[in-house]
C-alpha cells in the first residue's frame, strides 16, 4: 500500500472560531474514509480545506508526498486531482449531462473534444445514465444529477474523491442508487473521502473512519471495530443517535 494523502496538525479558524483543531490523519491509495459527526463539527471545512475552497490557518497537506499547502501551489491541478463531489450536485444547469461531464476533460485536462466524449461517455455508463446525456439537469431526478456529478468529478481522472453528504439533500428512495454508485467505485479501488450519515454505508463499505466533534478527531480506525465498541464516551453518544 502507498500513502496518497497525509494531512498534518490542520488548523483553521474563522475569527475566533476554531473550526478545525490539529486534525492529522493518512489515507493510502485505494481507500475508502468515512467521515461522520454532528452538523457544524468542521467536517465540509475539512474537506474545503483539502481542495483549497478554504484555506487552512496552519498544517500541512500532503498529497502523494508533495505538500499543497505551500504558496505557489497549482490550485487547479489540486482541484483536477481530487474531484469533489458536494451535497447539492452543483452540475451546470445551462449545460446538458454530456456537456457537464465533458467540462473537466475539455477545460480543465485541456483534452481534445473526441478525447473528453470519449472520457465522459465512459463515466456516465458507469453511473448508468447513456440514456440521458442530451438532457438537462432538471430533467433527472436528485439521485440521478447525483450520479451525474460524480461522473463528472471521474471524468476528471482524479487520484482521489471527496464527497461531501452526497445523498443528504435526497429523498430516502433515491439514496440507494448514489450509494450503490459509491460502494461499486470503493470496490474497483477508487480512493475516497466520504462526509456521510450514512452509518451503514461508514460500517460497511469505508476501511477507515474518523469521528470528528467540535473540530477534533476524537477517534479514528476500523469502522467495525468503532461501531461495536467506541473507546470515546462523545463517540458513543453520537453512535448511539443512528439505533
Ligand atoms: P459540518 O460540515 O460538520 O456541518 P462545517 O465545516 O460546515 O461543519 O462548519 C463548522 C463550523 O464552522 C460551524 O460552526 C460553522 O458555522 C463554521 N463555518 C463554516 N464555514 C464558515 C464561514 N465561511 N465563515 C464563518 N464560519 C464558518
Ligand atoms: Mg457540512
């Protein structure tokens, strides 16, 4: 196994809020990381902080070894090498499905326009929606733009995904085919850093979990061995608010 990600002493503040308190953990190549906790305990600012949508007070953020904390990082290439997929799809209204997963390859990868078809085509077949690339996102249903902007986040070729609550903003029957999405992409080895409620999801798909309270890990490790026994008394609260 190879370490991909190796996040040291994060630290991040908003005025005086600490949000993010000395947050250190690792990720090797081809895992899946779930990470849960209650609302408002840092975990979208962690992950923002990981793609430079925020910028963290101090740490270190290494991704295959290079750190993309320093000045003079390309956020771009940060952005194109860790695809992000957030809670309320965010796809391109104006753009149909082919066009939104085409977007990547084009602007970002500066592929040829044959080369990201090519690409996109291939990622909207493994969310299985062929059938709908002329159509515009609000044509599909939530679960499907899901899907959708996954295939997008893909098309990218990223070396790794965040996603952050990406089934909280969907109805109960549409969370299963975004979550099958996901467990099949952790079996083909994508690697993947999971914000979720999802506990069954967390237990039984992640390798590794962290539970983050107020801004700071309070225990990280196998999913199964922390559902069925929490060293944490605040772990175990929180756990127990899932049955
Ligand atoms: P979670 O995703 O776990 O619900 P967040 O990371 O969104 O939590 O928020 C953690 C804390 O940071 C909250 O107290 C929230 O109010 C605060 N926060 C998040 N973003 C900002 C911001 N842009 N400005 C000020 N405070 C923020
Ligand atoms: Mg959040």
């Amino acid at each position: 196994m190879s370490t991909i990600l190796e996040v040291k002493n994060l630290t991040k503040k908003f005025v005086d809020n600490e949000v993010l308190k000395n947050v250190s953990f690792e990720l090797e190549k081809g895992e899946t990381l779930a990470v849960i906790g209650s609302s408002g305990s840092g975990k979208s600012t962690l992950l923002r902080c990981l793609n430079h949508l925020s910028a963290p007070d101090s740490g270190q953020i290494l991704l295959e070894g290079v750190d993309i904390t320093t000045p003079g990082t390309d956020i771009n290439k940060v952005r194109a090498d860790m695809g992000f997929v957030f809670q309320d799809f965010n796809l391109f209204t104006h753009l149909t499905i082919l066009e939104n997963v085409m977007f990547g390859p084009l602007r970002v990868r500066k592929l040829s326009k044959n080369e990201a078809r090519q690409i996109a085509m291939e990622e909207i077949r493994k969310v299985g929606m062929a059938d709908k690339i002329g159509a515009y996102p609000a044509q599909l249903s939530g679960g499907q733009q899901q899907r959708i902007s996954i295939a997008r986040a893909l098309a990218l070729r990223p070396k790794l995904i965040l996603f952050d609550e990406p089934t909280s903003a969907l109805d109960p029957e549409l969370t299963g085919e975004v979550l099958s999405v996901m467990t099949a992409l952790a079996k083909e080895g994508m690697t993947a850093i999971v914000v979720t409620h999802e506990m069954g999801f967390a237990r039984s798909v992640a390798d590794k979990v962290i539970f983050i309270d107020q801004g700071l890990i309070v225990e990280q490790g196998c999913p199964k061995k922390m559902f069925a026994a929490p060293q944490h008394e605040r772990t175990r609260l929180f756990l127990n608010n899932f049955g």
